[in-house]
C-alpha cells in the first residue's frame, strides 16, 4: 500500500459512515466535542504510560475526530479535509522559513538557528498573523489552570512586562502555586506534565505501600494459625 493511501481511504470511509450510520449522521461539531476532549486526554495518558501501542491507537482515534468534523464541515460547504491539510501545510511552510527557505534543499539555514531562536522566530511570526489586543486574548478558557498559567506567563515575558511575583505578607494558595510555575519555566520543565507526573507517581507509591500492607497482614494471619 502507498504511502498515504490509508488516509486518502478513511475520506471515503467516513462519508459511508455518515451517510450510512444513523448514529454518526445525526452528530455535529458541539456533540462532538466531548469525544474530541476525551481522546486528548486519553493520548495524554498513552504518552505518560510510554505505551507505543496504546499511543498509536489514540493517535488513531484523534484522527477519527479531525476527519469526523472535516467531514461535517465538507457536507455545511464550509470546508474539506484537505483544506485542513492545506492549510496546516501553507503555515508549517510560513513559519518554518529556516526550513522551506528560498533555494530549498540547502540546509545551511536550518542548521545556523538554535532551537530557542527557531521558537523565537515561530512566535514572531504567529504574532504577525494573530494579532492579539491583550495577554489573554486567544487563550482558551478551559485551558488546565497551571497550563493557562504558563501560558499567561511566557505572553507576559513576550510583551516585556515583569512577571515576577509581588512582594506581600501572607501569600495565599493561588499565588504560591504561580510561584511554582514560574519557577518551572525557569527549569524548562512543562508544570502541567509535571504534576501529572508526579500524581502518577503518588498513586503508585500508595498502591504498592497497599500492596506491602496486605502482604504484611497475610504473613500475620498466617502466623497466628500456625500458632
């Protein structure tokens, strides 16, 4: 089989499902968007677990998701899957200029920039395209707390507004918490992975502390009847 050729499939795939599945033909792009959240957070998971298997196939049902409201837009005449694909193609090509350069094919350019400066370039550019009348414009709502955070943050540090913490008695929780996402970005640590991965740990230090009690109290009992 092609390269490719599977995702050119799944179109076709996908319109038998909508037109032929009384379930997949009555969703819309708000009944959807639990599922389109529920995958992400499942993937997250793969991602933590370090499970290849699982992470390809919730990297499978993410795309069913992104097919699912192409295919929705294609039948309103919004737009098609491939105008997703083009359009995430256009932009890559955009804000990647150290890549897709002129005289493409020499890779003189995109060994001269840093990984940091490409980052720079890329919110520069994003910046042009998008521009935003305040620090908060654009950043979801529903972003997690320590994620919106960091975003608010690195947007601060952007526009050059001093973003330390202010100096005032009894700091409460909220405040003590953004300390701590500051001080993460200054690590160059992800405060969201973080937490999740350190709550990962909790969970199965206290499962195997369960373990070893139970062991424990097995051993005691048997202990006592042979007694």
């Amino acid at each position: 089989m092609a390269e490719g050729q599977p995702l050119v499939d799944f179109i076709e795939v996908m319109r038998r499902l909508r037109a032929e599945c009384p379930w997949k033909a009555e969703q819309t792009h708000r009944s959807l968007a639990r599922y389109l959240l529920e995958e992400t957070h499942e993937t997250l998971e793969a991602i933590d677990l370090g499970d290849p298997e699982r992470l390809r196939e919730e990297l499978g049902d993410v795309l069913l998701q992104v097919y699912f409201h192409a295919t929705i837009a294609s039948e309103a005449g919004h737009f098609t899957i491939d105008d997703v694909a083009a359009g995430l193609i256009e932009k890559m090509m955009r804000r990647n200029p150290h890549v897709f350069a002129p005289g493409d094919g020499d890779d003189d350019g995109a060994t001269a920039l840093s990984a940091r400066e490409v980052n720079e370039q890329w919110q520069v550019a994003k910046a042009r395209e998008k521009p935003r009348s305040s620090v908060t414009d654009g950043l979801p709502p529903g972003l997690p707390a320590l994620l919106y955070a960091d975003k608010v943050l690195e947007r601060l540090a952007r526009s050059g507004t001093s973003d330390r913490p202010l100096e005032r008695p009894a700091r409460d929780v909220g405040e003590r918490l953004l300390d701590l996402v500051r001080d993460a970005r200054a690590a160059g640590i992800d405060p969201e992975q973080a937490l999740r991965d350190a709550v990962r740990r909790e969970l199965s230090e206290a499962a195997e502390a369960a373990e070893a009690a139970e062991a424990a109290e097995a051993a005691e009992a048997a202990e006592t009847g042979e007694d």
